[in-house]
C-alpha cells in the first residue's frame, strides 16, 4: 500500500475579532499613552523595549474571547499574555526577519491596516523545500483590520516595507502557560 502522511504541521490561527470598534478603541487608548521609539536594527517604530509600559493585563481581558478560541483550537489551555508591544511602520518601513522565542505561541493583530495598501506579516518555513532547498514562504490571505494571527512563537516571521502614506499600525503579544 503506497500513502502519504504530512509528518509535521505548523498551525496559523486566523480570527476575526469580534466587537472590533470597542476593542480597537481600547487598542488605541494603550497606543496613544504609549512611548514609540524608532528601532534602527528593526526598521520600526515600536515600544517592546519600553520598561515603563505594562499592558499585558489589559490585552489578556480585550482578547478573552479570541485567547479562549485559540485554545479551542489547538487544546491547550490557560494561556497567558507574558509580554505585549505596539509597532507602528510609516512609508519604507519595514520589521526584519525575528521570532518570538522557542516556546509558546504569539499573536498579531492588525489595527490600522489597508488590505490595498498593506501587506500582512510574512512567515518563513522552519525547513526548506525537499526539491530544491529553496526558503519557503507563506503569506496569509484575506486579513484585514481586525484581523488576529496566532502561530507557534518560534516561527521567523517579517514584514515587508510599508509602501504607502498610510500608518500600518499592528498590537503583537505571547502566550505562555
């Protein structure tokens, strides 16, 4: 009998949040108190090194819903938001290929988003193509703001420069048990 198995499979968790408006009214109120900095290493304006900040309580009780459907899907229970930042990309900026750390999963959520004008964070496979050894690339479709990605922390993940006059604005998190 000749068959063929997938031995590994790296989940992409796509929600569309809901209650969108309130939470991205939530979402900005964080943004606006916070301290953006431009990362030159990372080609972004960002708070992630900001100590003063601490808002992972706040994103743990606007993302219940859609933390509890994550865990729904992969059945793992518990999740924790264990850090939180807010990353902002004008016209040419871009965020350099990174992951979040060996363990747990993180999130993206897309705030200020244009679907004509933006493109989504871009993954990197973390094997090659069995063929040729080429990297293998996946873009996710039909995100739009108010869109949430969850997927393994480990993941090497980017964003390609933003293109527009519009702000490409996103909330990224982990979670940990």
């Amino acid at each position: 009998m000749n068959y063929m198995v997938n031995m590994f499979s790296i989940p992409l968790i796509h929600i569309k949040i809901d209650e969108w408006e309130f939470k991205k009214k939530e979402i900005i109120k964080l943004f606006s108190s916070s301290n953006l900095k431009i990362d030159k290493l990372e080609k972004v304006k960002s708070d992630f090194f900001d100590k003063k900040k601490n808002y992972n309580n706040k994103i743990q009780k606007i993302f219940s819903n859609e933390i509890k459907s994550l865990e729904e899907v992969v059945n793992i229970k518990n999740f924790i938001v264990s850090n939180s930042w807010i990353e902002s990309a004008d016209r040419s900026m871009f965020h350099q290929i990174h992951n979040h750390g060996a363990l747990g999963y993180s999130a993206v959520c897309f705030i200020n988003y244009d679907e004509t004008q933006h493109t989504p964070t871009q993954f990197i496979s973390p094997f090659n193509d069995f063929i040729n050894g080429s990297i293998l690339s996946y873009s996710p479709e039909q995100i739009s703001e108010g869109s949430i990605l969850f997927f393994p922390s480990i993941i090497h993940h980017y964003t390609i420069p933003n293109e527009s006059d519009i702000e490409r604005i996103i909330l990224s998190f982990n979670l940990s048990q």
